[in-house]
C-alpha cells in the first residue's frame, strides 16, 4: 500500500508539473485576474468574469451546507466551471437543501475557483483564497 501511495504522488507530481508553458502562462494570468477579486461580493465577482447570475447554482459540500455558488463561466477556453466561495461563516445550512443563489450574492467572497470540466481539477486549476 505505501509503494502504490509514493508511485501515485510521483504521477501526481509528473502530471501537474508538465504542463505546457502556455497552460502555465493561461494559469498565471487567470490568478492574476482573480486575486483582487477576493473580497469582493459574490455579484461583484460574477459581474467582473462576465457571468450572469442566472447561470450559476447553490453549491452544497457538504449535502444542506451552501458554501459557494458555481456556474459554466461565459467565452474561450470552454468547458471551464467557476466557484466563488463565501466563508464558512457566511455558508447556509439548509435540511431540506432549498437555498436560493440569491441568498448567497451578497457575501463577501473568500475563495475563487476556475477548472477545466473535462481534465476535472487537472493542470488548468485556478484557485485563490480559500477554497476547502
């Protein structure tokens, strides 16, 4: 069991550490456009990256825990998904799990998250702030 944990991180380490230098260069940038961000509303946010908040939806992680609000963000490269996070403080916990994206929009975002859909949190990741 340990030989397979220390063969996978040395695939993680290989896999993440690749990246082309313009996936690194795109990588750059988009930290670059997110971290003034941070502190921010959610609305400021999402208006600053051109998205509506009609496409985004309440995100629960845990299940009745609404920590973030995540949406398809608008224009190249596509497939790209986009997580503004509130601090856990400002989460909604709600049993029934009905929480209106609007209930979120106006805390203060702590955390910003940009990743490619289909390499699923691969080499493209984008994160500031907090974010787990």
């Amino acid at each position: 069991m340990k030989r397979f944990t220390v063969i996978l991180l040395a695939l993680l380490v290989i896999v993440t550490g690749c990246a082309s230098p313009e996936l690194r260069q795109q990588r750059s940038q988009q930290l670059e456009q997110l971290r003034p961000l941070v502190g921010k509303t959610v609305r400021e946010v999402a208006d600053a990256l051109h998205t509506p908040e009609s496409l985004f939806i309440a995100d629960d992680q845990p299940p009745g825990y609404y920590r973030a609000v995540t949406s398809n963000l608008v224009g190249p490269p596509e497939s790209r998904i986009l997580s503004i996070y509130v601090s856990r403080e400002d989460a909604i916990t709600s049993g029934g799990r009905r929480v209106e994206v609007s209930e979120l929009f106006d805390k203060k975002a702590v955390g910003i998250e940009v990743w490619l859909a289909r390499n699923h949190r691969a080499a493209w990741d984008a994160c500031v702030g907090d974010v787990r």
